[in-house]
C-alpha cells in the first residue's frame, strides 16, 4: 500500500542496535517486494524469525480442470459444499497461471498460522464478521470488506460467525490502481475512493510463546508446513509500506455520466493479471435518451468474471446474490431480452457486485459441474 506506517516501537534509524530494557538485541527483519526495489518494511522480533524447528511433508494442490464447451457461464456459489476454516474451506471455482478464484464458507476459526508465500491475496467478505490476525496486527473484517493481503504475511482468521468469503489470488502485487495516483504515490482528488476510507492494522502486543508453532505455507503447486520456534507474532514494532489492508466496498464512490460509462470507472485494484472492480448502489445516466443498461459487449483480451453480492442486477434475470456469471474473452454479452427497454427512464440502480477481469483465459475447476447452470448461454434467445 502506497504511504507509510508505524506501529508499535522503532528505532530511530534503520540496522541500528535496538534493545530492550535489560539490553537484550531486537531482531530486525527486512520484509521486501521486488527484492530492493519495491515497497517494504523494516520489523522488528523478539525472537529470531529465522529458526525452524522442523518440516511437514509437500502437500500437492491437485485442481482438476472441467472439460467442456467454450460458452459464457453462470454458477450459483451458494451452492457450493465448503465448510471449514478460511483456509480448508476454500472450494477451488477458476484459475489460469497467474490467478486462482476460491469460494469458501467459513464456519471455524482457523487454529494454524498461514502464509500464501507465492501469491498475493483478496479476501471479499460477503457475509458474516471476524477478526483477522496477522504479525503486523489485527483487523476486524465485516461484510463488504477487501481485505487485501500482500504474499509473505502470516495470518489467521478467527470469526464471530459463519463467513462466506470471495478469494482471489495472484501471482502479482494487487494495488490501487496507477490512475487514481499522483507521482507521489496520493490517491488524487478524483479517484473514487481516498486513503481515509483505508484500514491499516491495529497494534497488538507481541506474543512471547515458549512452545513451537505451525505455519502453514502455500507455495506454487501445494502447501508445507513450517514448524517455528518462535510465535511469529512476536513483533515489538514496524514501519514502511508493505502491510495488510482494508478497503470496503460501500466507501466506493461512483462516477457516472450524461450516457452509460465503461467499466472502468468501477476499477477499484489492479494487478498484472487482473483487474477488480465494484459495482455500487449509483444514480443512472441523465441524458434525456439515456440507455441505463450497458451495451452489448465482446471483450477479446479478458475474461469477465461477476459475482453478485446483493439488490436488484438490472441487466440479467436468473440471478441471485452468491451468482457468479463467467463471459470468456471474444464472446459477446450484454443486457438479456427486454432488459434494455425496462431500463428507460430508470434512475437508480441498487445493485452490489464485484468483477474480476483476467487478461489469460481462465479454467473451469471440476467443482463448478454441480452449481453450473446450463440454462444460461440460451438465456439470450427471446422467449
């Protein structure tokens, strides 16, 4: 996240002697994206990070790609068999080489660390509250939240009650996107949210634990286990820019203009891979031959996918909150029959829903054959 932070206590100067009061040396840790080059931060331990005490064996993440027709999609997500904790619950729906989309309903707190050390993570929160926990500090979650979190955090996730949570990983670094950014790295006046709408963790006391504790480590291809000596959560203080955080969909405030908009304007992350946007409750077009719902569209560089969060989805029928529509690069979709028309004259649109654009073809996993509709590619026929 572009600007910078501090929790807890610091040094004045970074790779300086840093002691406690009895004189006992901190551990300094570097934690940094793009090896020197990129965003980071200096933390500080009281232990070593570095001993491991033992290794769990490689567990392979086998996702079993669907075989079938080239077609656009729908799926209901909420019918989905997942339960578990935030991590055993996810239920695999779509992946290509740099992004993997998870479904998981959440009715455990997690009992494990955990470290995504090969991808980036968001977390959409569609229902349900928790608290995440992570070594720069925790974060209350609640419905509507991105919770982004950079690869390398160690984390957990303990709820309140049950979750249901939209996962997206990525190869990359998920940002706020370069357009919304003066050259100084500020969310500019025109950007449709502002670092005050941000959550940056709060502080939490170090954990000085004498017992050894398991990380569980995803890695490309499949997890390990790390046993560590020491709590990783043992952090007396840190600064810099590299942390995890919040932004909610509803602090998305919309553009709209005297005619239908791109979506674009809804562009809410950024990564190489992908792009997301948030679609929000939003005044209409005003233009006196205004046509509210969206045009006929083929996009050939992405797949588009949409997973509809609540209200009133104005240009498709057969949907539901938990839906997920999946459009393949270079097929053409837009409003279904009589959409358009009831469109006219309408003002408003209460609809939330999240897109998630890919610029590789996605993969089916196997788990969408039970919640596939196969209705869906003829929905565009006049009845």
């Amino acid at each position: 996240m572009p600007y910078y932070q501090k929790r807890g206590e610091v040094p004045n100067k970074r790779h300086i002697q840093f002691k406690n009061e009895s004189g006992k040396l901190y551990w300094e840790e570097l934690i940094s994206r793009e090896g020197f080059s990129s965003i980071y931060s200096n933390v500080y331990h009281l232990n070593p990070p570095t001993t491991i005490n033992a290794l769990g064996d490689w567990m392979p993440l086998n996702i079993k790609a669907m075989t079938g027709p080239h077609q656009n999609r729908h799926i209901r997500t909420g019918e989905l068999k997942s339960s578990g904790d935030a991590i055993s619950a996810r239920v695999p729906l779509l992946f290509n080489t740099n992004t993997f989309i998870h479904k998981a309903h959440v009715d455990k707190s997690m009992d494990v660390l955990y470290r995504n050390g090969h991808h980036d993570e968001v977390l959409f929160i569609h229902s349900g509250t928790g608290k995440f926990l992570s070594n720069f500090g925790q974060l209350p979650l609640k419905p509507g939240d991105y919770l982004v979190i950079p690869r390398g955090v160690i984390w957990q996730i303990k709820i309140d009650n049950p979750m249901k949570i939209l996962v997206v990983e990525s190869s990359g670094p998920v940002e706020t996107p370069s357009r919304y950014r003066n050259r100084f790295g500020q969310l500019m006046e025109d950007a449709p949210y502002s670092e005050r709408d941000i959550q940056t963790p709060e502080w939490m006391e170090p954990i000085q634990s004498t017992e050894p504790i398991d990380v569980l480590v995803r890695l490309n291809g499949g997890f390990q286990t790390y046993t560590h000596e020491h709590h990783p959560f043992d952090l007396v203080g840190w600064d810099g820019y590299y942390f995890p955080w919040i932004f909610n969909i509803n602090d998305f405030m919309p553009i709209t203009g005297k005619v239908h908009l791109p979506p674009p304007i809804h562009q809410t992350f950024q990564s190489p891979g992908f792009v997301i946007c948030s679609f929000v409750p939003r005044l209409y077009d005003y233009h006196d031959e205004a046509i509210p719902a969206p045009y006929a569209h083929s996009n050939l560089d992405s797949d588009e996918v949409l997973y509809y969060v609540k209200g009133n989805f104005m240009s498709r029928k057969g949907i539901e909150p938990e839906s997920m529509t999946i459009h393949p690069m270079g097929l053409p979709h837009g409003p279904q029959p009589g959409k358009i028309e009831a469109s006219f004259g309408k003002k408003e649109t209460i609809e939330l829903a999240v897109m998630i654009d890919t610029f590789l073809p996605l993969h089916y996993a196997e788990s969408l054959k039970d919640i596939n509709d196969e209705n869906y590619p003829y929905s565009w026929q006049e009845s």
